[in-house]
C-alpha cells in the first residue's frame, strides 16, 4: 500500500558525493547513516535534491497549503555480505508519512511489508529512482541481497506533523 510514487533517479554527481560519504567500502555490516541525521546537511545538494521531492508529493496529496512539517533522512547501502535489516515501523508519534527511494538496487526484491500473520509482501517496483511513500505503521524490512556482487543503496525518511489545518479552518497543533 502507497501513498504516493514516483520515479526520480538522482544525479550520478549526488550519488557519488552520498556513496564518498558513506564510507561503503568492503563493508560486512549495514552502513547506515541514521546514527547520524545531520549526516545529509553535510553533503552538498541532497538536502536540496529531497526538499523537492517532498514539497512536489506534498503538494500531491494535498497537504503542502494545510500543514507545517519537517522531514528527516537517512541511507543505508546493502551488499551480498550485509544481513538485511530487520521488521520495524517508523511510528514515534508525529510521523505521518515515511518513504524509500531506491538509488541502486539489487537484482531481487530486498523490500517487504509484513501483515498480521507476519507473511511477507514485496512492494511493487524496486528499480533505481523509484520513490515510494507509506505511512509510518507499516511493518517493513529487508530480505539480504543475494547476487555475489550485488549492492542495494536507499534513502529513506519520515515526515512529521507540526502543524494541520482541516478544512473547516481549526488549527491542530503538535505539541
């Protein structure tokens, strides 16, 4: 189940400068820069590159003009070596929507979502660019990559609720 998609690959430039950042050499674990959330502000041009994005979906959906939020975001890069990640959800309690944008994918699909009898549903696309949104909920994690020379690099995020205006005009706040 998506909120919204869409394919948009990043400049080969970003990746580069995202790839040079994460230190993805000869890894044996999950490389991860959610330890780190600042991390992107410290890479020219992707905190830019993904504002975009988010205002375009937000706009999509219809909540660019009735709200106030903030995003934050992470990657993770993934090899043949690396063990997957494990089922989570992204729900603290502001987030309302959170989203995967694939950068470079693996030849199978790494991504799933988990139902109530914990079977396992491989969402969609899982080609580069491909941008997906789902709400924060969902139960998702990620099978190993199983090609021998096979990597998977994705960024992921959230999106909080500050602020909503509903259509009557009351103002609900965060706080």
């Amino acid at each position: 189940m998506f909120i919204w998609e869409s394919h948009i690959e990043m400049p080969s430039y970003l990746q580069d400068r995202l790839v040079k950042s994460m230190s993805v050499n000869d890894v044996n674990t999950l490389v991860t820069t959610y330890t780190d959330l600042k991390h992107f502000t410290k890479v020219d041009g992707l905190m830019e590159f993904y504002s975009d994005i988010i205002e375009k979906m937000m706009k999509d959906i219809g909540m660019f003009k009735r709200c106030k939020y903030g995003f934050e975001i992470w990657a993770q890069y993934y090899n043949n070596k690396t063990l997957g990640h494990e089922p989570h959800d992204h729900f603290y309690g502001t987030e309302i929507i959170s989203f995967n944008h694939i950068i470079k994918p693996s030849n199978n699909k790494c991504f799933y979502f988990l139902n109530d009898n914990f079977e396992k549903n491989y969402a969609g696309k899982q080609d580069t660019g491909h941008f997906y949104v789902y709400p924060p909920w969902r139960v998702h994690g990620v099978d190993k990559v199983e090609e021998e020379d096979g990597e998977r690099l994705i960024v992921a995020g959230n999106i909080s609720l500050f602020e909503y205006i509903t259509l009557d005009g009351n103002n609900l706040v965060n706080k």
